[in-house]
C-alpha cells in the first residue's frame, strides 16, 4: 500500500507540470542529486546531460510533449520538494518512471507514496497496464520503498540495474 502517512502534516500538496525553462535550476539540481544518490556521483549526469546538466530540461520537455502529465513537480506550499518523469513504449503498454525523487529532508515522511499513485494514474490512464523502472543495487532505501509500495524485482539480462515492475 502507498506510503502517505507522513504527508498528513502539509499544509498544501498539488502536483503541477514541470516547466523546462522556469525550473530548469530546480529539475536540474534534483536530478543530480538523484544521480550522485543512486550512483554515488554525478559523472553519469554530466556525461548524459551535458556538463552543468543543461540538456536534462530539454529531456524534460520531450517526455512532457508526450503528455503534459509525464514531468510534474509535487509541490508543498509552492516549493517543489519531489520530481517524477515518465513515459511510455513504443506500444504504449508498459509505461516507464524515469526519474522519481524526493527531496532530502522530506524522505521517509509520505511523499513517496504520493508520487509512485501519481505516476500510476498518469500512466493508467495513458494506456499502460504494467510499469517498469530501474535502480541501482546500492540505492537499498529505494529498493525497500518500491517493495513495500508492491513493486517486483524483474530479470534483467547483464545490466547493473535492478529491473522493477508493476501492474498498473
């Protein structure tokens, strides 16, 4: 079940479409963060989206053309604490979570259990009925969350990803 106890105590929670250009500061420092946080640095980060990570709110903007839905910030009072970016197949069939983040000091309070509902409705209701994501085995926080919230470890042939999927 979602892990929203914590959540309880905001005062104001929405969710709003990520603006590539107005956040671009905001989208760009949570997805480093996820990086070093899931890698351990943030050289991937810099190699993928260019060395000040530049490139990542034009990726962005390509996952929101899809659907406006697929980048969103959850916002807490206005200040965006959590990132989710999503997308689908080529058969539109199995939906993607390509990044999904919670900032720092908000971990472990709810919010979570917020985002991994959002993106199962987004991408429910844009015609999934499976979604897949990927972490590393050293982000065990991760791991343990997307279990209890009914994620499953999938086979992934010589990755040094996990493969975790759930039906939608």
């Amino acid at each position: 079940m979602p892990d929203d106890e914590g959540h309880k105590y905001a005062q104001a929670l929405a969710f709003r479409p990520a603006c590539p250009r107005g956040d671009a500061s905001r989208l760009i420092a949570f997805a480093r963060d996820l990086y070093v946080e899931s890698l351990g640095s943030d050289t991937e980060f810099r190699r993928d989206y260019g060395a000040h990570g530049q490139k990542f709110p034009l990726w962005v903007a390509a996952c929101a053309a899809t659907d406006p839905d697929f980048a969103a910030l959850l916002t807490e009072n206005g200040m965006a604490i959590g990132l989710v970016v999503l997308g689908l197949s080529r058969r539109k069939a199995l939906g993607h979570v390509h990044h999904f983040y919670i900032a720092p000091e908000r971990r472990g309070q709810g919010f979570g259990g917020l985002l991994d509902n959002y993106a199962r409705r987004v991408l429910g209701r844009a015609g999934a009925s499976r979604a897949r994501l990927n972490v590393t085995p050293r982000n065990e926080r991760a791991i343990r969350f997307y279990l209890a919230q009914g994620w499953q470890k999938t086979p992934r042939a010589a990755s040094r990803l996990i493969n975790m999927e759930v039906a939608l």
